[in-house]
C-alpha cells in the first residue's frame, strides 16, 4: 500500500459521514465517491512565486474592491511546500477576520 492509498483509504470514511449529514440537513441523498485518489504535496512545483515576482511582504492576495482573495504556497517565502499554503491561509483568514471586525 502506497502512502496516498492509505490516505485515502483514512480520509473517504468520514467524508462519507459529513456529506451524508449534509444530505439529512438538506433532505437530499448524500452523493456516492465515485472516485478517490491522493498526491503527495511534492507533486505541487511552482514555476515562480508572488514573492519572487517582486510583490514585497505580500503573502496573500486581496483585492477588496473587487471582493477577490487568494492565498497558497505561491505567495510565501516556501513555494511547493505544504507550510507556505498554511502560512498563507492563516495570514489572508486573519486579515479578512479583521476587516469584518471594524
């Protein structure tokens, strides 16, 4: 067994039981996984980041007027790397948190 196997033989039970609760919520028939596969994070290379392409401190993206955010490991400083999409993530929840707050 390979490691994305065994990921996704532990992941698709309990997405199972959500969508399933979801679906007893909405009075609907739960959708059937029809297909499930796992990749490692290496499988995510980018090319260039938001970092490297002169955005200075930025790691996110938001662009307020036009309600669009983004955020993942292109912009933070460890591109392809599971930690920069977390870092990133948090940083755009916190400052969305924020602004709702004023």
């Amino acid at each position: 067994s390979t490691f994305p196997q065994a990921v996704v033989r532990e992941l698709v039970p309990p997405l199972q039981r959500l969508l399933s609760e979801l679906s007893d919520a909405v009075g609907a028939a739960p959708p059937e996984v029809l297909v499930a596969e796992g990749h490692r994070w290496g499988a995510a290379f980018p090319a260039s980041s938001f970092a490297a392409a002169g955005s200075g401190e930025g790691r996110f993206y938001l662009d307020e007027r036009n309600a669009f955010a983004a955020c993942g490991d292109y912009f933070s400083p460890f591109p392809g790397r599971v930690e920069g999409a977390w870092i990133s993530g948090t940083l755009l929840a916190d400052a969305l948190l924020a602004r709702q707050a004023t």
